[in-house]
C-alpha cells in the first residue's frame, strides 16, 4: 500500500514537472519510480526521451533561420528512447499519441519536416481532448501545432499536399492560431495551479517556497510573452498583480510588474511600484530613468522627475556610464519647469539650469545624439540661434534621420528667415516620417510662408486622408462635408501674413506644461458635457486621435483666416469644435474668425472665454490686449499684456502690443524699450515654437 502511495506521488511529480519544464528533474523522478508501475519500462523511455529533447533545446536553442540541426549524439540518443517506447506498443493509447508527438518535434529539429508532417497527420491533432486534461497536455498541444505552422512554413509549394500558395498560408495561420489559443488555455491551467503557494516565511518552509517562486516567475513570464504579443497589457497587469503574493523582496515580479503597468497606461501605479523596484535594486540606474520617463510624460510629475534623476546623478561610480542620462532627464525637467514657470526670472534661472545640466550630458557622452539635440533645443529656446545651429548639426551627424533634430534644424533655418531651406528640410523628414502630424503642421505654416496658401491647404486635406489610414475612426462630428472644405479653389493667391500656429504638442510622445494639463482637464469635462447637451455622438477610443483630427482642423482655419475667407474659416473651425467644443484653442480661432468678420464684441467674448478655461494662452491674451486697446481701455490692456510677457517673454507680438499701448498713453520711452524688444525678438522668431517639440526621455 505503501509503495502505491509513493509511486502516485512520484507520477503527481513527474506530471508537475513535465507541466513547469523542469526538465532536469525528470531522469532522477524516473529512476525513483518503481517499475512495476510502469509496463516495460516504456514510460520510463517517453519520459526520458522527452527530457533529453527539452534540455537540449534549452542548451541549444534554434534560431531563427538556421540551418537544420541534422542527426547530433544527443538527438540519437532522444530517437532510440523514444523508438523503443513506440516499438514494443505497450504505452496506453493517449501517452503513445504523446511519443509520437515528441517524435515529430524531434524530426523537426533534425530538418525531416515531411517526417514530421506524416506524424501531425496520423495523430490527428484536431481530435486531441482540451478540457480536463493536465497542463502538460495543454503545452504539448500548443507545441505541436506551432511546429507543424513551421514545418508548413519551411517546405517549398512543390513538395507541400496543397496545391495553392494561398491555401498553405491559411494553414500556417491556422497552425499559429491555435497554438496561441492553447498556450493561453496552458498558462491559465499553471496560474490556477499556483495559487496554493507556499507563501509561509518559516525556515522550514524555505526550499518549498523557492519551488513555488520558481514556478510562477516561469508562468507568469510565458504569460508575458502571449498577452504582450496580443497587445492584452491591461490583462496583463491585472494577472500580475495577483502575482504580488509571490513577490516579497522578488525583484523580476516587481519588475515585470511595473513595466506591464506602462505598457497598459497605469502610469502614476507605475511610478509607485518602480519606487519598490529601486529600494530592492539601489544600483540599477535604468529604474529611476524610467521612473523619470514615466514622471515627465502624461503625469506631468516634474519635482518627482527631479528627483529620480538626482538619484541617478548622484549615485556615484556605480553608475557612472548612466551618468549622463542622469543629467539628460536633469535637463529636460528643468526645460519643463522653465516653461510652466510663471515668472520670467524663474523661467530664467531654470533655463540656465536646464542649459548647464545638457552641457555635463553633452560633455560626457559626445557620442549620444539626444545630448546634442536637446542642448540645441535648450539653446534654441533660450534665442542663441547660431550656437543652436551648431549643436543640431553635431546631433545630425551622430544620428542623421532623427525626426526631432530635423524638426529643430528646420525651425532654425525659418528663424533666420530662411522658410524655403527649412521647408526643403521639413519635406526630408517627411520622408523618413510620412505620419509624423507634428512635422506636417510645421509644414502648412512654412508653405504659408513660402508657396501660398494653395499648398498650405493640399498639406492639410493630406493630413486629413492620413489621419484615416493611421486610426480608421469614424469621424461622429462628420457634417458630410469631408475634405471637400479643402478642395474649393482659391482664387485670391494674396501673399499671406505671418500666421501663428495654434497650440499643439502630441499627447503620447510630447511635451507639456502644467497649465495645459490644468486646461485639457477643463476642456474635455467641459466638452463632455457640452457633446451630451448636443446629443452628440461620443468618441471612440483615445483622445489622442480626435485631438490631432481637431488641430489638422483648426490649421486649415488659419490658412483660411489668413487670406480673408471667413466663410471657409468658420466651417473648419466648426468641424474642430464638434470634437472638443470648450477647447481653447477652437474658443480662440472663433476669436479670430469673428474679428475677420469685424464683430469685435464678438470677438472679445470668445478671448474671455479661451482665457477663461487658459488663463495662460498668450494668443488669446494678446489678442484680447489689442481690442481693449482699440475700445481705449489701456490700463486693462497694458495688465493683460504685462501678464503675457511673464508668460512667455519671447513672444515678439506681446511685446509689441505693450510698446503700442505704452505709446498711446504717452510712455514714449518705454514704448520705444518693447519696440526694440520686438524686433530683437521678432528677428530670433522662429516659423512654429521651439516647444512644439516633443521633450521626453
């Protein structure tokens, strides 16, 4: 009775290893089991030639496109243990369809993919029972079917039973499919099986619970490879926050755990649990830069972000070649911080700062392309444009394609007024980057410039057609009238003012200040509420998409606005207010629609309103400070205008709004100080804002 006993443990035991992969403890589990419980010894070969296969494969794992494997000593020994358990047919009927399985991935390795293929065929993988089998079934299965997708995969057509190509790659697909499907029904059976770990800290229970570790960090890594490649991040995270239960002072949980938090949007928890990863991994510098990542991106965290890059600056030797990453993000806050500030001597404090932590980036890695770029950006901001042009160019030979440093080159060029070199510029890029919405804004701005306004609108009704291709989202704001806006031809081919662009930075990828946080937060609650009193259709998915479709909007407005089509204007505008009806930015361009019209009350009204919701959108600020000035209202204009200048002191219309309405009040000498600012400004300005550049890590 005994020895009963102890051999159901065993095969308990083998099972549970054969379920886990530990290959290495199945020769001595085999040597254990009695023979009596096994008929000639043939489950004792399938085990063993199982076993030896696995590890095998362990040591030596196939590559991609390498070559067959062709007979090797340990495979000969794999195909006689498993000969001899097929040979003598005494194994039960569900273990033989088993040593025929191991067979064929044997012949697989081997490169007897027709071998393979006739063993797939006899065991009639269709037929293999799913439910209420152990695990290691559920792996053998999903093995087998990924392995007859590759052998589909490496035969030639002529050799192959189907005649179509078309039918063959049905039947990889096939094959890839279901192998997924079961190696998602496999990983639930073992993330089931786990849940009755050994959790007790006692001594005693010390090896047990470093079994039970072992086994869900392979589990839940499998699961990271098949819900990461399905794109299931939010039910990844969830899976793995079951898994804390393993996780005291376990590192690689941790860890995993975080980095599935990002990859399903949970920043800020991301942030809290990299804070754990960092106390259990002090000296891995990679932490709190990705802490910092994290920090300075959609959370907008910048005296957290401060502080991870501080803790990587001043970790001394022991991390050293991430030292200059460390003074990179240092950098970048800084940058943020600078821009948020309010007031200009703190803006200006801070962009020294930012300024003197690129250079220590810069002079410690010369070789890294971002340290050159984002001093050029730093430089470029600051209105040091030659300096600027000189970094951007080291950054362009390190990395010669980089999106970012031929966005900046450009806008450097048009800062010296050069709009034809740096629309040449822009059009490179493009070409690299053909999706790239930020490089296309920049574009219609510089094709207003130089090419008319023809061209300005052909770019946006592009963006429109690519907008579709990249997010296939139905439009619920559609009037009906599609691109067509954009297709009425412009007679009047005027020479266009200087327009300026509206507000925009992509919310994925770039950088934002804390005032626009505070202001998107308003708009859309405020534009919830208005779309549900409109009974409007609610967006779909992300706001990022709808987001980019208003701006390609509100840019086609401009153009409009800015060749005296107000008709045009107010239409575009319209189709951008459908999405987000409370955004400033849509408040401001009926602003500008309306004093085209010549409705200055009008007008006004939709500046308060802008700068009701942004108090700190200097657009609306100046052009609200222009009608006071006209309606006499100085004081409130010239407080308004003070206001934007601590806002953003290189903006070379506020200024010299100021110096016309200093002027008017009879404060000569000032008035002439803001002239001359204006034009020192005015001739550094750039075609789009430095900042509409992304700054991230």
């Amino acid at each position: 009775m005994a020895t009963r006993k102890a051999g159901s443990r065993l095969e308990t035991e083998i099972e549970r290893c054969r379920s886990e992969c530990q290959w290495e403890r199945i020769p001595e589990l085999v040597k254990q089991l009695s023979a009596k419980l096994i008929a000639n010894d043939d489950m004792a070969e399938l085990l063993l030639g199982e076993s030896k296969l696995e590890q095998y494969l362990k040591e030596h794992p196939l590559r991609q496109g390498a070559s067959p494997r062709g007979p090797r000593p340990q495979l000969t020994e794999v195909r006689k243990h498993l000969t001899a358990a097929l040979d003598r047919g005494n194994l039960k009927s569900e273990f033989l369809q088993e040593s025929n399985l191991i067979m064929a991935k044997l012949d697989y390795v081997e490169g007897d993919y027709e071998a393979a293929l006739r063993i797939y065929a006899r065991v009639g993988l269709e037929d293999w029972p799913l439910t209420g089998v152990p695990p290691y079934r559920l792996r053998m299965a999903a093995d087998a079917y990924a392995t007859k997708g590759l052998c589909l995969e490496k035969l030639p057509i002529s050799s192959s039973t189907s005649n179509l190509h078309v039918d063959r790659e049905q039947d990889v697909i096939t094959c890839y499919e279901k192998a997924g499907d079961i190696a998602l029904l496999y990983l639930q059976e073992i993330e089931r099986a786990n849940r009755d770990a050994v959790l007790s800290r006692i001594p005693e229970h010390k090896s047990d619970r470093l079994i039970s570790l072992q086994s869900a960090s392979v589990v839940y890594d499998l699961l990271t490879i098949a819900l990461g490649r399905r794109g299931q991040y939010e039910m990844l995270s969830e899976c793995l926050e079951r898994a804390m239960k393993f996780a005291f002072e376990e590192f690689h949980l941790w860890y995993q755990f975080a980095l599935s938090l990002m990859a399903a949007g949970k920043s800020a928890r991301a942030v809290k649990v990299l804070k754990e990863c960092i106390r259990l991994k002090p000296d891995d510098a990679t932490i709190p830069l990705l802490a910092a990542k994290l920090c300075m991106g959609s959370l907008h965290w910048l005296e957290e972000a401060e502080k991870f890059a501080k803790t990587v600056v001043d970790a001394g030797e022991k991390t050293s070649e991430f030292k200059a990453k460390g003074y990179l993000a240092l950098g970048l806050t800084y940058s943020l911080q600078a821009t948020d500030a309010s007031l200009r001597g703190m803006q200006e404090v801070l962009q020294r700062k930012a300024l003197l932590a690129f250079q220590r980036a810069h002079s410690l890695s010369p070789t890294d392309h971002q340290a050159a770029f984002y001093l050029a950006l730093q430089l470029a901001i600051s209105r040091q444009i030659p300096e600027a042009l000189g970094y951007v160019r080291q950054a362009l030979q390190l990395q010669g394609d980089d999106a970012n440093s031929l966005h900046l080159l450009a806008l450097l060029l048009s800062a010296q007024k050069h709009y034809h070199d740096a629309l040449n510029i822009i059009d490179m890029a493009l070409s690299e980057y053909p999706e790239n919405f930020i490089l296309l804004f920049s574009k219609v701005k510089l094709e207003s410039l130089c090419r008319g306004p023809d061209e300005a609108l052909l770019t946006c009704k592009h963006m429109l057609q690519i907008w579709k291709s990249c997010y296939n989202l139905t439009n619920p704001s559609d009037s009906g009238r599609g691109s067509s806006l954009l297709d009425r031809t412009i007679a009047d081919r005027r020479q266009l003012n200087t327009i300026t662009l509206p507000d925009f930075s992509d919310p994925e990828t770039g950088s934002i200040h804390a005032t626009s946080v505070a202001a998107s937060r308003v708009e859309q609650a405020l534009s919830e509420v208005a779309s549900s009193l409109q009974s409007s259709a609610p967006k779909q998915g992300p706001l990022h998409p709808w987001m980019t479709l208003a701006q390609i909007w509100l840019h086609a407005a401009e153009v409009y606005i800015g060749i005296g089509k107000p008709a045009e204007a107010t239409a575009c505008t319209q189709e951008a207010a459908n999405l987000f009806p409370m955004s400033h930015n849509v408040l401001y361009m009926r602003g500008q629609v309306a004093e085209l019209r010549g409705n200055i009350d009008e007008a006004r009204r939709w500046y308060e309103e802008a700068l009701s919701i942004s108090p700190t959108h200097v657009k609306s600020m100046q052009r609200l400070a222009l009608i006071l000035h006209q309606l006499g209202r100085y004081s409130l204009a010239e407080k308004i205008l003070r206001d934007a200048v601590q806002v953003n002191s290189t903006a070379h219309e506020v200024w010299n709004g100021l110096g016309e309405v200093l002027q008017a009040q009879g404060n000569d000498a000032a008035a002439t100080e803001c002239f001359l600012t204006a034009l020192e400004l005015e001739a550094s300005s750039p075609a789009v804002p430095f900042t509409i550049i992304p700054r991230v890590l």
